[in-house]
C-alpha cells in the first residue's frame, strides 16, 4: 500500500475504519459510523478511497430490517500480503499471509541457529521470493516482511549469542528488497491471534509461547505491550524457587530452567528407563562458562535437535510410560504457576497457548492452566480467565510476524474499537 489517498481526510481515520472492517468481516457504512463515532460524511470519503486503493469491497447486503438493505463492507483478501520470518534455533518458518492475516503458504526450514549470519540472510531472502512467486502472487501486493527471533532482548539463547551484534533486519531488507519489521516472537503470535479474529472483544489477552524457550505476548485492547526494551511477557525468567536449578540468563530457579523443553528432556535422559524407551540421545558435557549446554537452543543431544527430543517424550507419555508423564505433569505445574502469576499481573481475561512445545504437549499443559487458573486466580470471584489451546500453535510466530506488517502499514498503534452488539449484520447473498 502507497501513501494514504488524497480523498482520506485523515490517516488516522483511515486506519480506524480499515481496523473495523478487519475485526468485524462485514459491515455497513452505517455500522462503521456507529462503532467509529465518525461522521457519514467522513465515513464515505474513507470508504470511497480504501475501495478505491483495493483494500476494501463491497460484498452483498445486510438482511432488510424495513428500510433499504444496507450495503455491506469487507476486507478485499487479496489485495494485499506479507511475509512472516521466524528465526529460531531449531528451525525457520515462512508464512505468506493475505490481508486478513490467513495463511496463503508457508514452510519450514531445519537448523538456523549454527549458521553463519550473513549466509542466513541470503538464504532467508532467497526463500521469501520462492514463497511469494509459488504462491503466484504479485510481488507489488506484498507489503513487506515480519521477522521474529530468540536473537533480540538483553540476553539472546546461548546458541544464538553469535547473532547479538548481527544487524538482522537491516541485512535482509537490503537482500529482499521490501521492508522489515522486527519483532519478538511471542508478542508476535499474540498479534497474530488478535489479528485473525480469534481473540474476540477481550481487553487484556496475552499468548504464553514454548518453542526453544518460554515467553509471553501481552496485548492490551489490540495494543502489543513491548516494555522498555522490547522484553515484556518473559515469564520464562519468573523464579520459582530461589535455590533452584541456574539458568542461562544468570539466575536461578526460573521457569525455564524448571519446567522448559531442554529441564524436561534432561530429566528423561537422566532416568536410564525412559531414556531407552523414548530412544533420547546421550547428554553432553557441560559447557565451559559452568552452565549446561542444552540449556535452550544449546548443544547436549545426540542427532536430534531438542524439539525432536521434547517430542519423543511426549510421545512416550501417550504410550503410557509413567515417567514420562511425570515428568511432563511438573513441568506443566510449573508454567501454571508463573502463568498464574502473569494473570494476577495482568488481570487478564484471555489466555491463548502457543508455540510448539505446546502443539505437542498441549493437551497436558492446558488442563494444568486451566486447573491452576480456575483454583487461585485473584480475581477469580469477578470474572474468570478463558485458557484456549491455539489453532496454529505451531507455526505461530511466523503467521504473527506477518500480521506485524500488516499492522504497522494499515492499522498503526490503534487501539481496537469495540463493536456495539447491535451492529452485528448478517450478509445476504451477493447479488449475480
């Protein structure tokens, strides 16, 4: 998308209504009047050029309530794209979204965090113009390219440190020639949520993320809560236990050192039994500066890669190996306990699961949540904390990474405008 159109009376209100029309799927003039507080005048001056510019169609009318149907709105879905990136040490995963934020074609690709960061870039670049061209859509819709990785905060995962100094994003907006924007990725699959409607009219939601590591995505009322320096949301460095285990970041008994997938296949490789039964790889030796090596995105397996490791225990788990089962239980108690400590916080009303470690485990760690949550929220008696599994818990980050583009170049920093309930429309069929 270019410039606002010289029609647009204002960007802001461009951005408002276009965010509307996303959140609601249709809806009349009349309604985006209603729930915006924009003049008619204002209303069909923005309307007339997002329809112009593409962005915006119209789609059929409201079902007659005694007057003259309305004319309904909705998103043009392929009016325009975005790239998602999410670098992660385990792996990279492209998403090619459309307007709406649904998934176009995506792929994931092995082992990212041992490469050499310029040859990463190239390769990175490389895949986003495959994605693009495979899916044949035109490179001029593409709005740009979301990256999120585990390379940014105060303290990048040891196996990433290498990129700490790297400048990632300016690197592969020179080699893919669109614009890029950075990110976190668990903030990212919180917008993500927001974006493709799944998150509703909530106002404080936030999306808890195990991928290599734990971290969460705090959204208020559509807004990402970044923090002072972008690393709001790391329950993964909650301590739980003041003489507990060390980790990684330099403390110790946090979540992740707990109750993460590297704590969780340590465990299993300690226990002879289990070891043999879920065929882990060996440990190795701990590392030079003290700490264990397969700590997140760290060395410390034999062949497979953490999340293969994480993986197979669950898999064990499901078989019926007691220890295993165990061992996945703690692990989900522990994250209950510092997700608990998030709502509190936060006061949250929406709790999506995502990333994953909880694709794979989230049918032991949901019912945990859900249980610690329903026993000893704080606010429990004024309202409860709804705890969903996520439909792309997976490839989340990248799909969200996407949706970061999205946002930044049609709905910037705009708080989400609530619907009124009396607005609902319900689209009859479009003329032939």
């Amino acid at each position: 998308m270019g410039g606002p159109s010289r029609a647009t009376p204002h960007t802001t209100s461009r951005a408002a209504v276009l965010d509307v029309i996303r959140a609601a799927g249709t809806i009349s003039r009349a309604g985006l009047v209603a729930a915006t507080g924009f003049t008619g005048a204002t209303i069909s001056t923005v309307v007339r050029a997002l329809i112009d510019d593409g962005l915006v169609r119209e789609t059929g009318r409201a079902e007659s309530t005694g007057g003259k149907p309305r004319v309904l709105l909705q998103l043009d879905h392929g009016a325009r794209y975005a790239v998602g990136v999410h670098l992660d040490p385990m792996g990279v995963t492209y998403a090619l979204t459309d307007l709406t934020g649904a998934v176009v074609s995506r792929v994931t690709r092995a082992d990212a965090g041992g490469d050499d960061p310029a040859a990463m870039v190239a390769r990175t670049a490389r895949q986003v113009d495959a994605l693009v061209e495979g899916a044949g859509v035109e490179r001029d819709r593409v709005l740009g390219v979301g990256l999120v990785s585990a390379t940014g905060g105060a303290r990048p995962l040891p196996s990433m440190r290498h990129w700490a100094h790297f400048p990632v994003a300016e690197e592969l907006e020179r080699a893919c020639g669109l614009p890029v924007v950075p990110g976190n990725d668990a903030t990212a699959a919180a917008l993500g949520e927001y974006w493709s409607g799944g998150v509703g009219e909530t106002s404080v939601f936030a999306a808890v993320y195990m991928g290599t590591g734990i971290g969460a995505g705090i959204l208020v009322d559509g807004i990402p809560y970044h923090g002072a320096s972008g690393n709001a949301g790391e329950i993964g460095h909650v301590c739980l236990d003041v003489d507990g285990p060390p980790c990684w970041c330099g403390a110790r008994g946090c979540v992740e050192a707990l109750a993460g997938p590297a704590a969780v296949v340590r465990a299993a490789r300690a226990d002879a039994g289990l070891a043999r039964a879920a065929e882990l790889g060996a440990a190795e030796a701990d590392g030079a500066d003290g700490g264990p090596t397969d700590g997140p995105g760290g060395g410390g397996r034999a062949g497979r890669s953490e999340a293969a490791e994480f993986a197979a225990v669950v898999r064990a788990a499901r078989r019926g190996e007691p220890t295993a089962r165990a061992l996945l239980e703690r692990s989900a108690r522990y994250l209950a306990a510092a997700v608990r400590t998030l709502a509190n916080v936060m006061d949250l009303d929406l709790l999506v699961l995502t990333g994953p470690g909880l694709a794979v485990a989230g049918s032991v760690y949901l019912p945990a949540i859900r249980s610690e949550l329903e026993g000893a929220f704080f606010a429990r008696a004024s309202h409860p904390v709804e705890v969903r599994l996520s439909a792309s818990a997976a490839t989340a980050p990248a799909i969200g990474a996407a949706t970061m583009v999205l946002q930044s170049r049609l709905v910037p920093l705009r708080p989400r405008v609530r619907l009124p309930e009396d607005l609902s429309e319900s689209a009859a069929p479009a003329p032939r």
